[in-house]
C-alpha cells in the first residue's frame, strides 16, 4: 500500500501536485535541486490550504494535517521511504531519464516512477531504467487542485501493477483518471487539436478576425473560450512547440498542421497575457475586445429562403418577421437566404442556380443560439449584407460576418473536434467514455467530442467533412473511418 509519494520538482506543477496529494492523506517528500525552491513550493501550498480554510472549504484541523504531511528533502537520497515518486522536472528526455536512473538506485524495487510529462513518450522515459515496468504516466493538469482530472498512461513495457498503482492514487485524491495509449499527446493534448488549428487555419485564410471566431465559438457554440483566447491565456510560447511537437510526432499529419503565421508572433513576443499583447491587447491585466461591426442606418431586406432550407431556419424566421422583414414567395428581386451545411455561399448560390449578387448565408447549425454568422458571395452587392445584418440585430440577434468560407467558423470548428474526437477513439488511445469524460473535465468544453458529434448527428458532420474536403482538396479535411463507419450505419458514435 503506498502511503508516501515524493514529488520532484517545485514549479507551478509539482506544488499543485504535492498539496493535493497530502490533502488526500498521503505522507509527501518535495525535493528540488534547490532547496530553496522546494521549500518555497511547500509554503505556498500552506497558503492555499490556509484560503481554503478562509472559505470553508475545509477545516483548520485538516488544513493543518495536510501541512504536517508535506515535507521537504534536501537529498535524492532521502526519498528512500517513497512507494512512489512523481517527477515534475522540465520536458527533456534526457533530464527525466537521468532522474528515473538515480531513483530506481534509490527507492525499492516495488516503488513505482511516475512522470507528469505532457508531450514526451511514456515508453521512451522508460528506457532508460533497467526495470522500465515501474515506470507510468501520471499526467496532472494546471492547477492541479482545481483540475480534478488525470491521465493514467502506462507504456509499452509498463507492468499491470504499476498502472493499479496510478489507478489508486488518482482514485484516492478524488480524480477522475482518464486511462490513455502511449500516444502523442495522450489524449487531452491530442483532443485540443481540432479547436486550436482549425482556428487558426480560419484566421490564416483570411475568412474571419481571431475575435470574431473567438465571438462564434462562445456565444454560438457554447464553448467557455474560443481558441485564441485560450493561446493568450496558456501563452503563444509554450503552446506553438506543442502544436509543433505533435504535429511532427505524427508525421506531418495535415489534420494537426499549425497556421503558418503563429511563429511570426511567437518571434515578435505577442506571447499573449503575460506579454501584454497577443492576438488581443492587454490594459491592466484586462483583454481589451476590438468594437463590433455594425451596419449603417437603412433599410430591411425583403427575403426569399429555399423551400428545402426553410426547416433549418425555423427558429429564427418568425423573429425576422416580427423585426419588420417582409418574406416572399419567389427568389425574384429579393435577398435570397441560404442556409448550407459544408458548402460555402458561392457553392450553394450555384447549385440552387441563383443570381450570387443576391445570396446571403446564414449558418443553420448556430440559427437558435445567441450570435449568428453570415456570409455573401463575393459578388453580393454589398448593402444586402447590411440589410440582413440589420434584420438580425432587431430580431435580438448578435451578428458576426465573415468572408466566404466554406462551413461558416462553428461548422468547421465543430466538425474538426468531433473527427479528432473520432480519430483518437479508432487508434484506441482512450475509451470513448474516457475521451468525452476527459475533454469535458480537461479542455473545458460544453460537450465531449463523441457526445457533441452525436448531437449534432454524426450524417450531418461526416456531411460537412466531405464538402470541406472536395471544396478544398485539403486532406485535414477527410472523415475518421470511426466517424464514417458509424455514420453510414446509424450507429452512435459515443458508446
């Protein structure tokens, strides 16, 4: 039975992980090559549990005990007593390889060596030992006592009794332990991928400012940060390499291609928050929002929609009528309405053969949400784009506009994690409880990636993806044969 754990490292990480673990009863060693650092680490996470205190979130009694418990080591040597140590060093191979050979010299042949690594493999830490099967993933998320969720990842040569350990250890703090495949980027790593590059892909073409697809993802697509947002918060400078690292391990694997203008910010220091500057500007520690477009004063549109789209509008034309827009019976000297899925407004003018200077687009998938998204051809005339923009904003609608693009943002966006989704439960690198369990708790999104393609419907999104790729001839585009295979055969994507 494991009753203490060594941590080892200081930083942001390993204090995180060192107050929950005594929180949760277990006799915790902190060691870091300065002393001073450790014992710095130890004393913040008395702070912390002195808030929690503060806020009733515990009592005096066991906020002291969990101090008690925490205690700091000037030696390797004398983490001899742990059952298991978790390394939460910096993210070099070499380093943690170095660290494993001395541990395994040091503590006894049943204690387990865990490595809180966020991108290196698992099986390759491991090599380095003579006993790689005590060797596991515990990957944590920041902060720690907050993200109460980890990745228990054994690898290649892992022994089943190292991954129970882990098992319990997370059991015992209360987390949910999400179990992952040796893979890049585990799972939460991997899952970021669809909302982080297909944003920025949007931005790179040109379609849409980072803060309107920021606007689209939360107030269309509930989610509680769009992507640039989150690359301010993280940091551009930590969070590139990583788009760039499992991007590589994949083997250039076009889904998971990073916008080619990131590194220029990364060089220009618009790191984001902690900068000042990053895709938004920073006044006293607050992001300051570029104004909203809005149309002049005029006139409404007199609208015509498809009989075949009119069912995706449904809830939001009664709204526009009640705004003052006349709705007509022919195409004829009105705006045209289109509402496609995967296709942009020139393709959908086109194929209905009408006139493209009098197409707009609406995005069908957001219509019931707060904010709605439109688009023209580029030979819309431009006022009917302030018409329509008009329209919506009487029927208490918030409007982004954007160029056309095939899939509007949330289409594209929402597609792309649903498939990544997909693609990581046909590698098997977690089950699919796991993965929508996992990108619920660790990236914060509204739903998992399986659950939200089944919402969604995963024809409708396997649909979006083909138009997207034949539009494009982009292959990042192309279906999962998880998402494929289940879609053609009605078959739930998240069970």
């Amino acid at each position: 039975m494991i009753d203490t754990i060594a941590v080892i490292g200081s930083g942001t990480m390993g204090r995180g992980i060192a107050q929950t673990l005594a929180v949760a009863g277990y006799n915790v060693l902190v060691f870091d090559q300065r002393a001073e650092a450790a014992q710095a680490a130890v004393d913040f996470a008395g702070q912390m549990l002195d808030r929690a205190t503060d806020k009733a979130r515990m009592t005096r009694e066991d906020a002291q005990a969990a101090k008690d418990r925490l205690l700091v080591v000037n030696a390797l040597s004398e983490l001899a007593p742990a059952q298991m140590a978790i390394e939460a060093i910096a993210e070099s191979l070499d380093a943690k390889q170095a660290l494993f050979a001395q541990l395994e010299q040091i503590l006894g042949a049943d204690a387990v060596l865990a490595t809180n690594t966020s991108s290196l493999s698992v099986s390759a830490i491991a090599a380095g030992v003579s006993a790689p099967g005590r060797v596991v993933g515990l990957h944590f998320f920041n902060p720690v006592p907050l993200m109460k969720m980890v990745e228990v990842i054994p690898g290649l040569r892992t022994d089943p009794a190292a991954t129970d350990a882990a098992l319990s250890v997370a059991h015992k703090i209360g987390y949910r332990a999400i179990l992952c495949r040796d893979a890049p980027g585990f799972l939460i790593n991997h899952a970021g991928r669809g909302l982080l590059t297909e944003g920025s892909r949007i931005v790179q073409d040109c379609l849409a400012s980072e803060a309107d697809v920021d606007r689209v993802m939360r107030d269309a697509a509930g989610f509680r940060m769009g992507p640039f947002e989150l690359l301010d918060l993280t940091g551009l400078d930590v969070s590139y390499p990583v788009l760039q690292l499992i991007y590589g391990q994949f083997h250039q694997e076009p889904r998971y291609r990073p916008g080619v203008h990131l590194a220029a910010r990364v060089a220009a220091g618009l790191h984001g928050r902690k900068t000042g500057e990053g895709f938004y500007r920073y006044a006293a520690g607050r992001r300051v929002d570029p104004p909203e477009k809005l149309p002049p004063d005029g006139t409404l549109p007199r609208l015509w929609v498809p009989p075949e789209m009119r069912a995706d509008l449904a809830q939001i034309l009664p709204a526009l009528v009640g705004a003052g827009v006349e709705m007509s019976d022919t195409a004829q000297g009105a705006v045209c309405l289109l509402a496609p899925y995967g296709l942009d407004a020139t393709e959908a003018a086109l194929k209905l053969e009408l006139d493209p200077a009098c197409v707009m687009a609406i995005d069908p998938l957001t219509v019931d949400s707060p904010r709605v998204t439109i688009m023209p051809t580029p030979a819309t005339v431009p006022d009917l784009c302030d018409q329509l923009h008009r329209a919506l904003l009487l029927a208490g609608k918030k409007v982004t506009r954007i160029a056309d693009s095939p899939g509007f943002v949330a289409q594209r966006i929402l597609a792309m994690v649903v498939n990544t989704g997909c693609e990581i439960s046909q590698m098997q690198i977690a089950a699919p409880a796991d993965i929508d369990d996992g990108v619920r708790l660790g990236l914060g999104y509204p739903h998992g990636p399986l659950a939200l393609g089944d919402t969604l419907g995963p024809q409708r999104v396997l649909g979006i993806l083909e138009a997207l790729q034949r539009q494009t001839g982009d292959p990042r585009y192309r279906p999962s044969q998880y998402l494929r295979q289940r879609a053609r055969l009605g078959l739930p994507l998240a069970t």
